[in-house]
C-alpha cells in the first residue's frame, strides 16, 4: 500500500500547471470534436422532444421537466444499450411520472425521440 506522503507527491507532481496545460493542449482537438457531436444529438433531442410537447399541448411551464426527462434518456443511452438501457429508463419514466408528468407523454417522447418501446414497463 503507498504511503499518504506518497500519494500527495503523485498528486503534486500531476497538478503542475504545465504538465495539466500539455495534456490539454494535446487532447483539445478530441474534446472539442466530441463536445460537438454531444451538442449535434442535444439539440436535435430538445428539438424533437418540444416537437412531441407542443403536439400534446403541454403547458409552457411543464417543458423544462419534460426536456429533463428527455436529457436523463439522452443521458442513459450515452452509456447503455439494449435491455439494460430500456430498463434504466423504466426506471427514470417511474421518477418522472412521480413527479406528476404524464406517462403518456413520457412514453411517446421515448418512442418518437429515441424510437424505443418501454411498453413493457409502462
């Protein structure tokens, strides 16, 4: 087991202002690549999530919870696929619906936003 006075020379060494810039300075191109194409597939969820709420007449205060909805699905898939991503939204339509959200709304934001079927859990 290392020594805490060991630890804190490695944690020293790696929080240099230098060696931080030239890791950053080395990846820039990747992180902003990667951030681009986050912002491409956020916008285009928010967009399409507004889409399915204006078409079911929800109220404009609503909106936010239901992007939040629509951003933690975002969010799941970013990690997870097939049954495991449908069941960690399962689980986060059950939240949401807590919350007071239509299920109805839920469910059809997952099904024409991300063309998924959480039928089985609704």
């Amino acid at each position: 087991m290392k020594s805490s006075a060991k630890r804190l020379a490695k944690y020293d060494a790696k929080t240099v202002g230098d060696v931080t810039k030239n890791r950053i300075d080395a990846q820039r191109g990747d992180m902003v690549s990667n951030f681009g194409a986050s912002l491409t597939e956020t916008v285009r969820v928010e967009s399409e999530t507004k889409n399915v709420l204006v078409t079911a007449g929800v109220a404009t205060y609503e909106i936010p919870a239901y992007l939040g909805f629509a951003k933690r699905c975002m969010g799941i898939l970013s990690r997870h696929s097939g049954a495991i991503a449908i069941n960690e939204i399962c689980l986060a339509y059950g939240v949401f619906n807590g919350r007071g959200l239509s299920g109805v709304i839920l469910n059809d934001i997952v099904t024409d936003v991300f063309t998924l079927d959480i039928s089985s859990c609704t």
